[in-house]
C-alpha cells in the first residue's frame, strides 16, 4: 500500500456536525477499501485566495492515509459528487 495525503475544502457554511459527518465519511471509504486512516488533521477555517463556488471562507482538512488505488478512485468520484466539498486534491506521499 503506498501513504497518500487528501486535502479537501468543506463549506464553512455548514453545521459542526455536518462536518464531523463529511470527515468519517472520507475516513470510512478509506477503510472499507482495506486501508488505514494515519492521521486527520483538521486546519479549520481559513480565507480562500479567490472565490469558490461563492464563498471566501473553507474548512480545511488534510486527512494521510495507506490505500491502494481502488480507494483513490472512491474518494475521487465521492468528493466529485459532494456538495459540501469545494475542493479537494490527493498526492501521494515518498
């Protein structure tokens, strides 16, 4: 399994719980796909450098995890869908 870092933006908008929600959602398509969760680091609410879908403002998270490539393209096609993701990009680490 190779280590992978996702960072994805989260409406700010949202309630607490909707964002507690949207991370233990990532966190358990990682681990349904056989891989393990490192850390999840959450950097909160920080200004954008330019608009996104109208807002100035995303909560920031940065989740590291082991996967190998089918959980990549989960999180890829979930985060695609996702109304409360702005953004988001996943590297893989050295």
């Amino acid at each position: 399994m190779a280590k992978y870092e996702m960072l994805y933006l989260l409406n700010n908008d949202s309630t607490e719980e909707v964002k507690a929600a949207e991370i233990a959602k990532y966190e358990d398509i990682v681990k349904a796909n056989g891989g393990v969760v490192v850390s999840t680091d959450k950097w909160g609410a920080k200004k954008t450098m330019y608009p996104i879908k109208f807002k100035n403002e995303a909560y920031y998270v940065l989740m590291t995890f082991e996967a190998e490539a089918a959980a990549l393209v989960e999180l890829e096609r979930v985060a695609g869908i996702d109304a409360e993701v702005l953004r988001r990009m996943i590297t893989k680490l050295n």
